[in-house]
C-alpha cells in the first residue's frame, strides 16, 4: 500500500471520528487572553451585543469592540429564517457553549443548532466580509442510499447546483435558500443553504459550492447530512425540516415494497425529527470531551503511522539527489504528474518563469497541485531546483506556499505545490479591473502576510533564508487573499550567525534589487528588507518600479520619496483607495521608505517591521534618502520622529514637514 493510500485512508478515519462526535464548536489556537485583562472585557461585551441585537437587526449582526491589539470582531447570524425567539434560544445557547468551552481563546466559531441553525463567530482579527473556508465541519446521517446510487447522484447534483446559484445571487441575503428536487411520486430531496450576509455573492457561491464538495468528499452515500464553514451552510435531507417546506405537513410515509427495479431503496426509513448523528447535548463541557477526545486518539495514531512511514530508511536512494535529504514519501512518479496536468496541455498552464513553465493539475483522489517543470534547455535548472527543494522542504509557515513533493526522472525536473487559486499578486494589482478587488483591508493583510513569511526565512525557521528575489509575481494569494511567497530558486542559505556574504553573479530582478547587492554583490537579511520596501509601496501605490509620468520614466522609490518629503504623500496613493484609511496607508509608506534607504545600517529588520505593522503606536524614525534616488527639487527641513494616527485628517497629514534634501545621483551598474 502507498503512502498516499494510507494518508487518504487516515484522513477518511479523521474525518469520521469528527463527523460521529458532530462538533458545535471550535477554539483557535491562533493566541489567548488572560482573564479580567481588557481584551476579556471586550469580547463579554461583543458576545452581550450580539445576543441583544440581533433579533432586532433580522437576524444577522456584527460588532467591534475596543482599540488596538485589544480589538474583538463579532458576528452573529440566526438562519431559516426562524422566529425572533427561536433566534435569541440559539444565539444564547451558543454563546453560553463559547464561554465555558473556550475561556480564553482570542477567538472561536460555535454553530448553534436548536431549534434552527445559528452562527456565533469572535476574534482579534477582522474577519467580517472575507471568505473563510477553514474550518469546515460535516456530518451525516446513518441511512445509507443502497441502489441505484448514479441515478440518485445525478439528480442530488443537480439540485445542489441550482441551490448554490439560487442562494447567492438572492436579493435578500438573509433569506436562505429552500429547494427540493423529486425522486419519485412519493419521495423528495430537500435542501437548505445560506451564507452570512457580509460577503459577496461570488464568495457565497465560492463558499456553498465548498460545502458541497467536502460533504462528497467525506459522507457521500448516506440519508442525508451537512456542511459548514464560518461563512455559510448547507443541509439536505429526505424529509423536510427546520419549517422551510411549508408545503409538506408531515414526512412522506415509508416506500412501499420495492419492485423488481425500484428508482430508489433507501436502506431505513427517513427519520422524523433529525439527519444528524450526534450525542446529548447536556453540558458544554461534555460536547468538548465527546468531540475532542476521539478526534485527538485517531490524531495520535495518524502521526504516529506517517512518522514510521515517511522517516523509515528509504529502500533505495534518489539518484544524482545526493547533497538533498529527502525521504521517498516526497517523491512524485513522472507518469503521475504527466496524467494529472492532462501530459501538460497549454489548457493548464498556469504561467511562464526563468526556468520553465507551472502547470495546474489534479491527482487522483482529487488535490489540486502546482507543478513547476524545469526547462530540459536550462542550464541553471538542475542547480536551482535542487536548492528549491533542499530549502522548501524544511520550511513551514503559512505565508510561505507548501512544497509537497518533487520528480526527478531522466532529463524531467518537477517541483510539486500546493495548488494556490488566486493566482500572483501581480495579476491583481496592475490588473485595471481585479485591482479593485484589492481594497485597502486585503492589501494590508498580504503587507502583514509577506512581512511574517519574511520574518521566518529569516529568523524563525531552522535556517536562516535570504530569498533574493521577492517581487509580486512571486507572491501568491490563497483562496481568502493570503499572501503565500513562492519561488526559491535564487535563495541563499546562510549561518545563524552570519551577517552577509557575495555573489558570484547578480541573481533578481531588476526594480527590487538592493543596491548593494547590484554595486559589490554584497547580500544580506537587509536585501530582503529592500525588496520587501519596494513591495509595500507597489502596493499603496498600484505603480510599478517604474512607470511612465507624461513624458518622464519615473522609479517609485524616488517618487514616493519626493512626494514624502513635500507633503504631498497622499497623492502617492492608489486612487481607488482614496476614500479608505488615510493614516494607515500614509504609516505604511513611511515603512516603505524606512526599508529602500540607501544605508544598509539604516534600514529594520523583518522583525521591527512587523512590530511597526501590528503596532500602530510604535513611533516610526525619520527615513534617509532611498537607494537611486534622482532628486528634483531642494525641501525643508524636518523634525526626527512621526507617529500617525487615525485621528489626523487629510490636511494634518500633507503638512507633515518634509525633510532636508541632500541631492544625490547613483548609478546602477548592469546586470
């Protein structure tokens, strides 16, 4: 049996044991607050405002409570439709259920379920309109469809996708969506769906759509059952519930005798009061014990198998591999990857890089993979996909896009991701119509994001990673905006300890390299910080390294500078982006410019920029000039230190004092 197979076969044992204890809630790990603290206080005021607003509000209502890291988000929305009393009993329940099982998670989801559905979400981030698809919980019942299962499946199919449609394209998203599809002249399918109304229709059909999928993944075959994500919910059944049929009084009687060729058997009888398989709900405490203890017995027993598995001595080792230690589980078969990309058709081409193209593809038991296939005619390949590999796979970090295998057969080099949706930063940001689905909350986050993945290259993995090549078409986004860094083929490992070092060649592009690095290929943690700079700009900005101003080529940095230094750092901003957080933006060019200076010495450190990110009292120095910066004109003088707060208006933010100009002219040399 392969390694897949058992991990397939494990995942399923997980799965289960999740399913058959029906969890009602779940504690992130994400951080914890100790109690009578301020953050305490705020999220008992944010779970009361939900609570005593959201009958009120018909039945969906969001909140945020305190400042700074001391912030919690609230949402809550009852579904069905139910009555301002079946609402209240869920949202109290849930809330009761969050208190006692998680008493000091910063953040929590429960899903209420009696005698309707209900939603009950809080963190210390903002959460609210952004597509979340994590976690999802399903469960089942225990009748199990028995023959003719296609023709069963292909009407389920079909119901499933006029309901996905039907409920995110409503004009009244608090409205869910009830449809039902006949089997037979005595028996239907009913099915429920709703999303919270604080995202999108796109994402609400991203979202269903995603319930779908993972109910088939896990419990197809069964009576009936659900899925659910922090953003929406789908049930179905074979009896009508939660009052959403009104044309049905009382469940249809049991299917009689089956003839020789019945449309379909059912193996119990459609039960009358629930699908859903779980135990009492006595005690908030019990619901946790019954959930968690399970579900941690098969995790243990998982780990446990795939850690014998995946580090037993390989039985044979990777040829011409020798300098890479890596286990044969990594290992992908060519003629695997050559059926998944459909033998690489131009269809899945996802993109073209320096060392080849990525192709999309889909294994067999349904992962979506990105397969990064090296030019037989490169003749840096070999070399830099041996330090892709040697390098990604000891990384783990959220921001940073996960390395699931390679293949190394004859002349083909294959490198195997995971399979990131929404593509490249790049493909947003100068796209003149997706750039508008980068406002300034998303644009923040992947700012955050990339600064976190940076930080552990840098500081917090077991090697210290200088990526050297940190641009936006190596910024991928996930399904819900996160930036993910990609692309390590000009990484340089280095010691712990050590500084910087040379380069035999200029390895980058061209906008975002260090000018140390382009002058005396001198490289260090510092040119990361450079690169990162310029991203952050671009960003703000929408503008790239360089773009044309009337007749004038104009390179970001300096006129980002410029326009600082004049007062005018404003005009620097995306247009589209006018109306949203001025002192934010205005505080993350400021970081911008703190990270291109010319002076090694001068510019942060991953770490302090991600201090000056997530802390927006942290009081930010006066920048020195930028590398290659062209001057213009001569300015004033200004003081040493800048604090911006939300408080300044647009006015107090274009007389900040500039500061004094000491023209420069530097030279890039060529690659």
């Amino acid at each position: 049996m392969g390694s897949k197979t058992i991990v397939s076969l494990l995942l399923h044992v997980i799965i289960v044991s999740i399913t058959l204890t029906d969890a009602q809630m779940i504690c992130y790990t994400t951080g914890n607050f100790t109690a009578n603290s301020t953050y305490a206080k705020n999220r008992d005021l944010a779970l009361r405002s939900l609570a005593s607003n959201v009958t009120n509000n018909g039945g969906f209502y969001n909140t945020t409570i305190g400042l700074g890291n001391d912030t919690v988000y609230g949402l809550v929305l009852c579904m069905a439709s139910p009555s301002a009393e079946n609402c209240s009993s869920c949202v109290n329940d849930a809330i009761r259920t969050l208190m006692a099982s998680c008493p000091n998670q910063k953040e929590a989801i429960s899903w209420g379920g009696n005698p309707v559905p209900c939603i009950v979400h809080y963190g210390n981030r903002y959460f609210l309109g952004s597509l979340e698809l994590s976690p999802t919980d399903a469960g089942y019942n225990t009748g199990l469809i028995d023959a003719n299962f296609r023709q069963f499946l292909q009407i389920w199919s079909g119901l499933m996708t006029d309901t996905v449609t039907i409920a995110s394209t409503s004009s009244s998203r608090l409205m869910p969506a009830a449809e039902t599809a006949d089997l037979s002249s005595t028996q239907k399918i009913y099915v429920f769906m709703q999303c919270t109304p604080d995202v999108s229709p796109s994402n609400c059909s991203v979202c269903l759509q995603h319930c779908v999928d993972y109910y088939k993944s896990c419990c197809n075959g069964y009576q009936g059952g659900y899925a659910r994500t922090p953003n929406c919910f789908f049930r179905w059944d074979l009896y009508p519930f939660y009052d959403l049929f009104p044309q049905v009084t009382s469940p249809p009687p049991s299917p009689s005798p089956p003839s020789p060729s019945p449309p379909f058997v059912i193996s119990s009888p459609p039960p009358t009061n629930t699908t859903i398989r779980k135990g009492k709900e006595n005690t908030a405490s019990r619901t946790v014990i019954v959930t968690i203890v399970p579900t941690a017995i098969f995790l243990a027993l998982a780990i446990l198998i795939l850690t014998i598995f995946c580090f037993r001595k390989p039985k044979q080792e990777v040829k011409n591999f020798d300098e890479i230690s890596i286990t044969k589980c990594w290992e992908f078969k060519f003629a695997t990857i050559k059926l998944a990309t459909n033998d690489f058709s131009d269809d899945n081409k996802l993109g073209q890089g320096g060392f080849g193209a990525v192709y999309k593809g889909i294994l067999a038991d349904g992962q979506a993979i990105a397969v990064k296939r090296l030019s037989s005619n490169s003749g840096q390949g070999e070399v830099e996909f041996k330090n892709e590999v040697r390098l990604l796979a000891k990384l783990d970090h959220r921001n940073l896009v996960r390395l699931l295998g390679f293949c190394l057969e004859g002349t083909e080099k294959l490198l195997i991701y995971e399979f990131v949706p929404n593509s490249s930063l790049d493909q947003f940001i100068h796209d003149p119509n997706k750039r508008f689905i980068l406002d300034w909350e998303k644009r923040y986050k992947i700012i955050e994001g990339i600064a976190r993945g940076i930080l552990y290259l840098h500081q917090d993995s077991q090697l210290r990673i200088i990526h050297r090549d940190l641009k936006p078409s190596n910024i991928l986004l996930d399904g819900n905006m996160n930036a993910k860094i990609s692309d390590f083929g000009m990484a340089k490992l280095m010691k712990t300890d050590q500084t910087h070092d040379a380069a035999s060649r200029i390895a980058g592009t061209f906008g975002y390299i260090a000018p140390e690095y382009a002058r005396k290929r001198q490289f260090s943690v510092k040119s990361d910080v450079f690169s990162f700079g310029v991203l952050v700009l671009e960003i703000v900005s929408g503008q790239k390294p360089s773009f044309r101003d009337g007749d004038d080529i104009e390179h970001l940095t300096s006129h980002a500078w410029r326009r600082w230094r004049e007062g005018t750092a404003l005009d620097l901003i995306d247009p589209i982006l006018r109306n949203d957080s001025a002192a934010a933006m205005m505080r993350c060019i400021h970081i911008g410019l703190l990270c291109v200076q010319d002076n090694v010495a001068d510019r942060p450190t991953m770490a302090a920029v991600v201090l000056m990110l997530s802390n927006s009292s942290f009081t930010l120095h006066i920048p020195s000039k930028p590398a290659f910066f062209i001057s213009r004109r001569t300015d004033q003088p200004a003081s040493s230190l800048i604090s911006y707060t939300s408080r300044m208006t647009q006015s107090q933010l274009k007389t900040v004092p500039p500061s004094k100009n000491e023209i420069s002219i530097t030279e890039l040399d060529p690659r």
